[in-house]
C-alpha cells in the first residue's frame, strides 16, 4: 500500500479550552490562530505518524 501524506492543524483539548474570545473568533477567519500545532501527518501500513 502506498503511503499517504498530507498536513494537518491540530490543538490539544487544555489548549482549546484556554483559548480567549478573541482566539475564537479569529478562528472563523482561520483555523490557524485555533490550531497552532501543525505538520505532516503520514499513514503508512498500520501506523499514523504526525510530525512537525
């Protein structure tokens, strides 16, 4: 099976949970100021691997 790649944004649940208003709605413009870890996330075979 051939691998698959892409990216991704992530945030860890404590991380959401102390974002601020303005966070939140920044957010509707883009993921990117909700999401602040972001990388490569990989399928291959059984295994997910994220990095970055």
């Amino acid at each position: 099976m051939e691998p698959k790649r892409g990216t991704y944004l992530g945030a860890s649940a404590a991380e959401l949970h102390t974002n601020k208003v303005a966070d939140k709605a920044a957010g509707v413009v883009s993921q990117k100021a909700l999401f602040r870890r972001r990388g490569t996330i990989e399928l291959t075979g059984g295994s997910l691997v994220l990095s970055g």
